[in-house]
C-alpha cells in the first residue's frame, strides 16, 4: 500500500513538474508593426522583409513572418537558408513588382534559397506587372529569349508546401522550382491572359517530390511544364486555360540534361487551350530519356491538340529538322480522356525515327471535332501504341500526308502607306513588301508571335515594338495566331497601331503547301 502510494505522489510531483516548465512559444514577426514596412505603394518592402526573415531564421523555435492586408511595393527580394527551425511567411496583402523591367539587372523578383520547412500561405497575392514588357521577349528574333524577372524562384527548397497564394501578370514565368524536394502547390493560383507571352505558370527542373494539387492556372503559355530532372511529380485537380495545356518539356536543348520519371497528371480539366497534354523534345537534340509519364481522367473543353507527343519541336525554326531527336521515351500513358477538341487533329504521336518511342498506350479516348474539314483524326509517326477502351478518333487512323493551307498577317498601319482603300487586299507601302514563304516544318501551334517574322521579316512583332511607314510610325498591338481545323492550317495575324492618318489594312498571305 506503502508503494502504490508513494508512486502516485511521484506521479503528481512529475506531472507539475512538467507542467510548470515554460513552452517554446513560435516566433511571430509583423513587418509593418517591427520594421516598419508601409502599404502605400510607394515604400519599398525589400528592406523591411529581409530584417524580419533574418530574425525569423535565425530562430530556434518555428516562425512566422507576416504581411498585413494592403498593397506593397517590393523592387526585389532573395530569402535565403538554411534556416535553424521551420519558418512560414504569411502574406495577407499585394506585393507589386516595378512595372519598368529595367528596375532588375538579373531574371529575379522574389527567391527562396536552401531553405527547409517553409510554408508560404495567407491568401495574398505577387503581382508582376508584366503586361508592359509582354512582347518585348522576342524568341524569333534570338537564339535564346531575353532574361525578364521570374514572380517566384525556389532553389533547393524541401519540405514545403505553399497554399492558398496567388502569382499574377508575370513578366516570365510565373515559378520556377529547381533542385527542390518534397513541394506542394496547394490551392494555388496562377492569374495572367492568353496573350502573355513566355509565362509558364509553374516550370519544375530536376525536382523530386513535387505537386501540385487543386490548383486553377490561367496563362499564356504552358500551365505546367517539366524539365529534365523532374522525378515523381504529381498534378492533380487542376484546371488550365487559358494557355499552352500540360507539358513535359522541351527536352533536348542543352547538354548534359538529366532523365525525367514519374510524372502523373490526373483528374484535370483544360479548357481553350493551344494544346492538351504533350510530350516535346528538340530535333537534333543532345541525348536524353523521360520514361513513366501517365495522362489519366483529363476533361477538354475546345482544346487544341488534345493529345500530343512532338519529338520534331521547333518552336521558332532554330533548329534542324533533318537530324532526329536524339532524348528517348518510353512507358506513357493516355487514359480517359474526353472532350472537344478545337482542332482536328485530336490525337497526334509524333516519335523519332532515330529513337522510337516504347511502350506508348491509348486507353478510352473519346475526344470530338466539330470544325471544317471533317470529324476528328489521329495520327501515329515511328510509334505502335497498345490500345484499349473506346478509340475516337479511331487510334492511328490518318497516314502522313501533305496538307494545305493559308497562312495571313493582318497589319493596321497609317493609310498612306496605301494608295486608295480599293487595295484592301495587297500590302501597304513601306516595309511590309509582299508574301514570303513559310517554312513548312513550322507547324501552326508552334508558330505563335514568332511565325510573322518569317513571313514578314521587316514588321516587329513584339507588343509596343515600332516599324517605320511612309508617312508615320505604327505600333505593333498585338500578335496572335488562330489554328485552323486541319493540321498547318491557320490565320496569323499582328494586330498594329498607327499614328498617321486614317488606319487601314492591309492582308499578306501565302500558301502553304506541307509535304
């Protein structure tokens, strides 16, 4: 009795012990209330930001940094680790970037680097301003497009999980995930229009562990797209469109790229989108392979190219497509998918004839074309995929073949570059000096901004970009390419403004011819 006693008054002896010992309380850090950061759009936030995540960091206990409800102005912002606990950066408010991109000397808004357990949450938003300089990165006039700010970087980040945020008009891509472990986007938002040119809403590069859950992105180019290097990524219930669909790649470019693995998309809804879900590798690329990519449970509403493998990618004609893609693919997978299709071609494999693609399968497509040229086609190059389920269109069933087509710029520029308004259809005066060729491995859904170089080498095509007529300047708008129902089929069109006289438009076509 002596004993069950004594143990019970050790017992209680512990447990106030244990009780009176103080907690580690996290460390919560107010950028507007310690380090005095002002939402009023004027008041940089750069330096404020960095004391609080200095302090937050160095903590030994977790953290959090928070930015109150308001707008705020941030030139620019590199978080850097490794960090002593986890740390959360809440963001309640609207961080800008400067509109003027000359304001950055390097492609960097807002990075985070080597930092383990990070959350980013709050329901605020990074705003690029990006609409100023959308046009301005002209891929078709360079080998490689001009560095523009990135909104979010994230550099060997693991561990970490970023909800309920929103990533809006970026100036380039939206995110970049590189060399990181263990990431999920979750209810995350990717906010820009279609013609937002090089805007990847999320790119992933040799990252393992990544998804990206419940999700809506709205772009100008890919929703997601995935480098080399990208292993065990999941996407799943997200929505995309406008933009360019869900990529894996393009892979190939650059040497010494790393192998892609384990990319499941899932249960996705795509909606007005240039294309659905593809696979693209350069021609005459370095060596390289993406294996275990599985499409499963995708809805399509008026999507182009619903189902593409490209291994002949050559978005801007930089490239020889006599020399065969040289990246190996293999085990893919497209299941359930359904819907409608803007273009006609729903279903289009496109393998090296160097490097067949292995193991490819078609399981229940049921996809629809309504638009001229007939119902829905598929179209099967240096590939034999296993089939299963429901195949509309029938798998495989349009041989190569040579197309025809028209190919227009619609240019507005000052009326005295032309003679009377009776010539509507004939160029106007000054630069833009009558058809050229397109090249015919150029294919509509790559051509995009780029396409209207060639076939009208002397009109800028970046927005705000100027060409000089016979009387005044004109101003280039816009730039858009409309795909037409059959494959190399479409309109392009620069939409320009001229300060002159009256307006007036004039059409420049060519045939195309397509072996």
């Amino acid at each position: 009795m002596a004993v069950q006693l004594n143990i019970a008054v050790l017992s209680i002896l512990l447990l106030l012990f244990s009780t009176s010992i103080p907690k580690a309380q996290s460390t919560v850090v107010d950028v507007v209330a310690k380090y005095g950061a002002k939402a009023d759009e004027k008041t940089d936030l750069s330096t404020p930001l960095l004391h609080a995540w200095k302090e937050a960091c160095a903590s030994t206990t977790p953290s959090k940094i928070v930015i109150p409800k308001g707008t705020y102005r941030l030139s620019r912002a590199t978080l850097d680790g490794p960090c002593k606990s986890a740390i959360e950066l809440q963001v309640s408010g609207t961080i800008k970037a400067p509109a003027d991109p000359s304001a950055f000397k390097d492609p960097n808004w807002v990075v985070f680097n080597h930092v383990d357990h990070l959350t980013i949450s709050g329901g605020g938003v990074f705003d690029g301003q990006g609409a100023a300089v959308w046009g301005k990165n002209n891929c078709a006039k360079n080998k490689y497009c001009a560095a523009l700010p990135i909104n979010l970087r994230f550099n060997f980040v693991s561990n970490a999980i970023v909800q309920g945020i929103t990533t809006k008009d970026s100036k380039q891509f939206h995110v970049n995930v590189l060399g990181c472990k263990n990431f999920t986007f979750q209810h995350f938002t990717v906010s820009a229009p279609e013609n937002s040119i090089n805007t990847d809403g999320i790119h992933i590069g040799r990252s393992n562990g990544i998804k990206i859950l419940d999700t809506n992105i709205k772009t100008g180019d890919d929703c997601v797209s995935l480098g080399d290097g990208s292993k065990n990524v999941i996407v799943e219930r997200v929505t995309c469109g406008p933009g360019h669909g869900i990529s894996v790649g393009s892979l190939g470019k650059f040497k010494g790229e790393e192998p892609v693995s384990g990319i499941f998309i899932r249960n996705c809804t795509i909606s007005n989108t240039m294309n659905g879900v593809r696979v693209k590798t350069w021609p005459d690329s370095h060596p390289g392979s993406a294996t275990d990519m599985h499409f499963e449970d995708i809805i399509l509403n008026n999507v182009g190219n619903p189902i593409l493998i490209d291994q002949e990618y050559c978005p801007w004609n930089l490239c020889n497509l006599k020399v065969p893609s040289r990246v190996k693919l293999s085990n893919i997978s497209f299941k359930k998918i359904w819907g409608t299709s803007s273009t006609q071609q729903a279903v289009k494999l496109v393998c090296s004839r160097g490097l067949p693609c292995d193991r490819v399968e078609l399981a229940d497509i049921d996809i629809t074309y309504k638009g001229p040229g007939g119902p829905a086609i598929s179209q099967c190059i240096n590939v034999k995929p296993r089939l299963s389920g429901k195949q509309n269109p029938p798998a495989c069933s349009s041989p190569a073949r040579r197309t025809e087509g028209r190919a227009m710029a619609v240019v507005v520029a000052p009326a005295a570059m032309m003679d009377t308004w009776s010539q509507m259809k004939r160029p106007c005066k000054g630069p833009i000096l009558g058809p050229r060729p397109l090249d015919c491995s150029v294919e509509f859904d790559k051509l995009l901004y780029e396409a209207v170089e060639v076939l009208t080498p002397d009109v800028a095509i970046g927005g705000g970009d100027t060409f000089n007529g016979a009387t005044g300047v004109a101003t280039v708008v816009d730039v858009r390419v409309a795909v037409g129902g059959v494959e190399d089929r479409g309109d392009i069109s620069v939409v320009v403004n001229g300060h002159g006289t009256r307006g007036c438009v004039a059409v420049v076509s060519t045939p195309l011819d397509c072996p």
